[in-house]
C-alpha cells in the first residue's frame, strides 16, 4: 500500500528536471537602430537622387554601398530577432510537461524561420544549425549540423547536437569525443555525473533505463563509454524517440515501436506496457505527468520507478541499494541548488523503508532512517512537507 502512496506524492511533488529548463535568452539592450528600408531607398524620387550623387561626388560613400550597408543591417537584425524567437519557440517545446515533440504551431514557427534564414542568411550558423535543430534530430540533415560545428566549434548546443547524432547513429567513438568536450566545458557538471551514477545503478541486471532530460541521458551515457558502468542498461531517451533512426536501432534490439510521431505521456505508457519484458525503469527526474496513467504499475527502486504489472516487494532491492551500493555523493555534499533539488530524489526509497521499519517495529532503523530522511530533506528545502509524510505513519 505504501508505495501506491509514494506513487500519488510524487505525482504532488515538483520534478526536478536536469538540464531541461533552458533559458530565453536575454533581450538585447544594444539592437541595432532600424534602418530605412529597402523598399522606401527604391521609391526615393530618382531626381532627387541625381542631385544627391552629384553633392557626394566627392566622398567615398556612395548612396550604392549605404543601400548595401542598409540592406545588411537589416538583414542583420532581422536575423537576430528571428534567433531569439526561434530559441524562445525550442525552449518552450523543450520544457513541455507531457510530450517531446514540438506542438504543431510551435513546430511551424522553427520551420518558418528556417526557411527565412535558407533565403536571407544560407551560410549563417544560425540557419544550419537551426535547420538541423528543427528536423528533431532527423539524421538526413546531418550536413547542416557539420556546418555549423565547423563555424562554431566551441558552441555547447552544437556539441550537445553532436553528441546525439553519433548516439544515436551508434558511434560510441564519437560520442564520447563530444561528451568528453562537454564534461571539460562542465556543461555536464561533476554533481550531474554523480547523480546519473546512482541512476544506473539503480537499474536491474539487462535492464532499460528511460531518460527524460538531458543531463540524465548525457550523465549515464557518459558514465557507460568512459567509465564502462553499467553497460548491460539500454539507455532509452525521450527526446531521441523524435528520430526515425533511433526508433530503428531500437527495433533492430527487438523493443516494439509504435507507429507514431507523437512522443507523450501516452507513448510512454503503451512503450511500457508493450515492452516489460524489457525490465522498464524510469528516471525519477521525468515529469510527474508522465507517471499519472501508469501509477499503479511504479515501484520506487533507488533512483528510478521500475515498471510492473504484478505486485512487487520493493523492500529488499531499497535496503540493499542504500546501504551497499549507491554512492549517494550529492545527499552529503551538494554544492549547487540543481544538486540540492536532484538529492531530494533519494527521500523517496528512504520513506519507503521508514515504512516497513516502523511496521517491523525496528525502533533504532527508524531513528537512524530519520536522520538521513532529515538531513536530506534541510538540504533539498522540503523538510516541512516531509515532516507532514512522516506524521501520517
């Protein structure tokens, strides 16, 4: 009964998502002043243009090179506001609570300034990589990606894209040439290494890890290629079920794949149902919406929900993973506030013991649960509402 309850106060709980919550960017204090536009330059009276050219004949700036001068800032501002509303449209679509695929009207606004830039701007970084960007990780527009990386080389996105092409390509090399450069750039922090660390080690023998953001799905990649943990977990990532490439890996590694673009809290509920026998788990960063319809099927393991259609005992694999084998480093040592939320993740398997301690009437195992319970709870800023759970049992 207890872990249907854990179940319902997760779904009442913030979810913390690393790596998810991206920025909008800044609106720029400094834009450039408008300039007149091409449109007004050409319905300029051609006498009074005459008389113009022969006052400047003199000077070195022509009326020619100022039109040109004005077309290219203007085009130069146009092309900065259409980055911004690009980058605002993806950091929407990537922060949506119920599915990773872009809505329609959203999708629509990231292929019209796609094809503004194709026009405008078509050896820019920003039109490759946005046309690479907006495919949704489509392979086939590999090049334009090429070509922005060999622009902007140095550009964290633009590794983060590498990275998930050669992922999901099946270049294990590559890939960890990328996360290699993001780790060294600290874009995947220490604290997030540490975190994916337990995150695997949650999961069964053989089993398959489902990832929801970005620094879950980079952390325990990144732990698998260079640290060879845990590589008997598939790794399986929301985000990349986008690519048809990706969907055909996974078919190839005999998962059943619906025919659908769609990639919503409904997709993951029939993937779970339609591949247990892959022993599912879930990353406890996903959000909560994705939980709601497959509730009664979760069980709290470490840091993952496992999925189950029968009854499961929990117990035992949560007494066994806090005391021998997590290494719950950010529970005792969380120096940013993401590492302080993400330690808030471990209460959830320590409430659950706490419960069968107390129902055990293992009096000294439930003081000493309560203390990590307490401690955890300080440092993650939800003590109050733990003390409340606790009250209830």
């Amino acid at each position: 009964m207890f872990e249907r309850i854990l179940i319902i106060l997760t779904l009442f709980c913030s979810s913390f998502l690393i790596g998810q919550v991206e920025k909008n960017p800044p609106a720029t204090n400094n834009a450039s002043v408008p300039m007149e536009s091409e449109k007004e330059i050409i319905q300029q009276d051609s006498s009074s243009l005459q008389l113009y050219f022969k006052a400047s004949k003199n000077k070195k700036v022509t009326t020619d090179s100022k039109i040109s001068d004005s077309k290219k800032e203007s085009t130069s501002s146009t092309v900065q506001k259409k980055s911004v509303e690009f980058s605002n449209v993806k950091a929407q679509s990537s922060i949506q609570r119920t599915q990773k695929t872009p809505t329609a009207d959203k999708q629509a606004k990231m292929d019209e300034t796609v094809d503004y830039l194709q026009t405008a701007a078509p050896e820019s970084f920003e039109y490759h990589f946005y046309n690479y960007v907006a495919g949704n990780y489509d392979v086939s527009r590999f090049s334009s990606l090429q070509k922005a990386y060999q622009l902007q080389p140095y550009n964290q996105e633009v590794q983060l894209q590498m990275a998930a092409y050669y992922w999901i390509t099946g270049n294990s090399s590559k890939t960890l040439e990328f996360l290699n450069l993001l780790v060294k750039s600290n874009r995947i922090s220490s604290e997030t290494i540490q975190y994916s660390k337990d995150i695997l080690l949650s999961v069964q023998e053989k089993g398959t890890l489902i990832t929801h953001g970005v620094d879950d799905s980079y952390g325990c990649l990144y732990l698998q290629l260079n640290e060879n943990l845990r590589t008997d977990v598939t790794l399986i990532s929301l985000d990349f079920l986008q690519s048809e490439a990706y969907k055909s890996n996974l078919k190839s590694k005999g998962y059943f794949i619906q025919n659908s673009k769609l990639i919503d809290v409904n997709y993951l509920k029939k993937f779970t149902a339609d591949n247990e026998i892959k022993l599912i788990s879930i990353s406890l960063t996903t959000p909560k919406e994705y939980f709601q319809s497959i509730q009664e099927q979760l069980y709290v393991v470490g840091l993952v929900f496992e999925f189950h259609s029968q009854s499961f005992n929990n117990y035992y694999k949560n007494e066994y993973l806090w005391n021998e084998v997590l290494e719950k480093k950010i529970t005792n040592s969380a120096q940013t506030e993401k590492a302080k939320s993400l330690s808030s993740n471990y209460l959830l398997m320590l409430l659950q013991l706490r419960d069968v301690y107390i129902n055990q009437k293992e009096n000294q195992k439930v003081k000493e649960i309560d203390k990590e319970i307490d401690r955890i709870s300080i440092q993650s800023k939800k003590y109050e509402q733990v003390q409340k759970i606790k009250k209830k049992y």
